[in-house]
C-alpha cells in the first residue's frame, strides 16, 4: 500500500520538480531545427550534433521542424518537458524578429525559453544569380531603380533575417522589390540559382559552396569587416550603404523554468566542444564563426536583438497573421 501511495505522489510531481530529480542526460537527446535542410541553421546542427553527443554521453539527433518562419521548432522545445532533453538550435531570424512581426505570437521569446549559450555567428552575403549583370551592389541598386517592384528577393519566411537585410537594404538604397518567402534557406539558393528569385541576403554558411561552384555571385556582405573565406567580397559599408551591420547568430535555446544544473551543464558541454581546435577549424571552414560563453551572456545578446530589431520591423511596417 505503502510503495503504491508513493508511486501516485511521483506521478502527480510537476514537470520541474520531477526534472530536478532525475539525472541529465538519462537518454537520447532532440536537438530542433526550425529551418529546412540544406540552410545554414541546418547546417551548423548537423556539424555540432555529433560534438555533443560525445560530450554529453548520450545520442543528439537533429529533427527538422519547419514552417511558421521557423517559429513551430522553438514551439515545439516551449512545450517539451523542462529537463534538458529536447532543445533547439534557434536563431536571430525564429527568436528575436519572427515573434515580433507576429500579431499573435505563439510564444514569447523572453518568457518561454531558457538561452543556453550562443554557438556561433555568420555573416550574411547579398547574393545574386552567376548570371545577373549586377556585378557589385551599386550595379543592382541601379538594376532595381530601373524597374522598382519586379525583382524578387529570397527569405526564409516573413520577419526572418534573411527578410530584415532585404528590408534594410530597401530602406537604405530607395529600392523596392517583391518577397518570396520559403521554408528554408536550400530552396531559395535552388531558385536563385535558376534566376527565379534576383537576388537573397543568406547566411555564408548557406551560399559559400553556391559561389564557389560558380552558381551564385557574392556581391557584399553584411557585417562591418570582411569575411576570411570571401575576402574578395566586399562590406556593406565599403559598398556604400552606409551603417548597414548584421551579424546572425545561432544559439542553444531550452525550455522555461529548465533546472540551473541543467542549464550549467549544456553550456559546460559547447563550450567545451567550442575550445577544440579542430573543431572550431571545421566550423571556421564552413563559413561560421564560434561562439561560447555562459547562459547570461546568451540572454543579454536576444534581449538588446529583440529591442533593436523591433525597431525595424515597426518601421517597415511588416506584420504576420
């Protein structure tokens, strides 16, 4: 009677109570993706899934959970048990500016998840078809003046990052084009290679294969100092668009109310698996840049984003249903 009476108080524990007294990691561990293969979120998940799982001792499988501009991923660890096992790689785009352009968001990203620590950042590179006659960013803004609502421009949906450069970039050049949102970052090279799509601002991660082959052209990119693996691609800045700086980061997000051990403990495990050198080499070779530090340090980067990106998003006036 005894052991049954205990058996009925365990089950009726809350999720926190519960998650503190059971060990993390005790089995196999989600890590979401809120983008479609083939992008740069997806790419990043799939280069560190393996490095966490050897740190962690358990199994990281990577599952893609599209839509919403990448918004259902962080949904769907918003719902999961509070104890560390299900996570998602989030980003700039589906964590500080998709929300903000919702007039119902299904989540608040302050409120409903827990920063882990920040994984890397990457630059994003204004990018056109080989076949485009814009050579350099003035060539296009004189291609867009010329005929202004008739080139389309890639995103990975409406608020993303992808769809904030180009919302930049109108307001600072006087241009004005037409969006095509997709689910993810694949897709939209495929059909801004085909010409179906003039033009995307995408992660370097995303694109860097894509210009190497011949099949897109790099024209700028967005942050304040050049890329290493596209140093013959110029800034923003130095491509005249004066104080235009966008740096995407990616970022470990859990759950609310996730216990602080367990917190502790993912960010001991990147952390970690960042301070190896040849594993920092292969993020670097794939167009990203390795970031680290602690949960704080994570919060403080999303809330300065979500107040500055508010900004933008009220300005240009973009809203989701």
């Amino acid at each position: 009677m005894l052991r049954r009476a205990m058996l009925a108080a365990t089950l009726l524990l809350p999720w926190p109570a519960a998650a503190q007294d059971a060990p993390f990691p005790s089995r196999p561990i989600t890590l979401l993706v809120g983008f479609a293969p083939g992008g740069g979120t997806d790419i990043l998940a799939r280069l560190i899934a393996p490095k966490l799982s050897e740190e962690l001792g358990q199994p990281v499988a990577v599952e893609n959970r599209t839509g919403g501009g990448g918004t259902i991923a962080v949904v769907a660890t918003t719902r999961a048990r509070p104890d560390g096992h299900t996570v998602t790689l989030g980003t700039l785009s589906n964590n500080a500016q998709v929300p903000l352009a919702m007039k119902a968001p299904p989540f608040d990203p302050l409120r409903d998840v827990t920063p882990l620590v920040q994984v890397a950042s990457v630059p994003l590179v204004m990018t056109v078809p080989a076949t485009s006659p814009a050579r350099d960013v003035q060539g296009f803004v004189a291609l867009a003046k010329a005929a202004p609502g008739t080139l389309n421009f890639a995103s990975n949906g409406v608020g993303t990052s992808q769809h904030m450069a180009a919302e930049l970039f109108m307001l600072a050049t006087g241009t004005r084009m037409v969006h095509v949102p997709y689910r993810g970052s694949g897709p939209a090279s495929i059909d801004l290679a085909a010409n179906v799509v003039q033009v995307n601002f995408d992660t370097l991660s995303t694109v860097l294969p894509h210009i190497r082959g011949d099949r897109l052209r790099g024209l700028a990119v967005t942050t304040r100092a050049r890329s290493d693996q596209l140093p013959e691609v110029p800034t923003m800045i130095e491509s005249g668009i004066a104080g235009y700086d966008i740096d995407l980061w990616y970022m470990l997000f859990g759950p609310a109310a996730l216990p602080e051990a367990v917190t502790a403990r993912w960010a001991e495990a990147l952390n970690k698996a960042l301070a190896d050198r040849a594993f920092r080499q292969r993020l670097v070779e794939a167009g990203f840049g390795p970031a680290g530090g602690t949960p704080a340090q994570a919060a403080a980067v999303l809330r300065a984003d979500i107040t500055r990106y508010g900004e933008v998003i009220r300005r240009a006036g973009i809203t989701l249903e």
